[in-house]
C-alpha cells in the first residue's frame, strides 16, 4: 500500500465522519442538483461518498507509525 492510499478502515471513518458533520447541518462541498438529491434520497452517507470520491473532504487521517513516528495520509 502507497501512503497515499486510504484503506477501506480509514475511508470508512472519514465518510462517517463527515457524513455525521453533514446530518449536522453542514453544507455539501460538491454541487447536487434537487433531482440528484432526490436520486440518492438526501442521504448524507452518499453524499459523503460522493465528496470522498470528488477528493473534496476536508479531513486527514493521521497514521502512527513504529519508532513514535506519524504519517499524515494526505487528502486523496
């Protein structure tokens, strides 16, 4: 695995996560028409998917590596 790749546990998190911020209030970062909205039922877990996919989700994951050593995955 590359240390730009997420694995399917980190995207996991990052989709729920920013799927809660979007249940929250949040507005989506990619432009939806009503009918795409409606397509996918307002589902904030798809739309969450749909950013991650776009590379538009504004969050890291932050990896410990052995030897107290981090790495930043960046965003994909």
């Amino acid at each position: 695995m590359e240390d730009d790749e997420y694995t399917v546990y980190e995207k996991a998190r990052v989709v729920g996560s920013r799927a809660l911020q979007l249940s929250q209030g949040a507005k989506p970062l990619i432009d939806l028409s009503q009918e795409d909205l409606a397509k996918i039922s307002y589902n904030p877990i798809e739309i969450a998917k749909l950013e991650f996919d776009a590379g538009v989700v504004p969050l890291t994951v932050k990896r410990s590596l052995p030897h107290e050593r981090e790495n930043i995955a960046p965003k994909n």
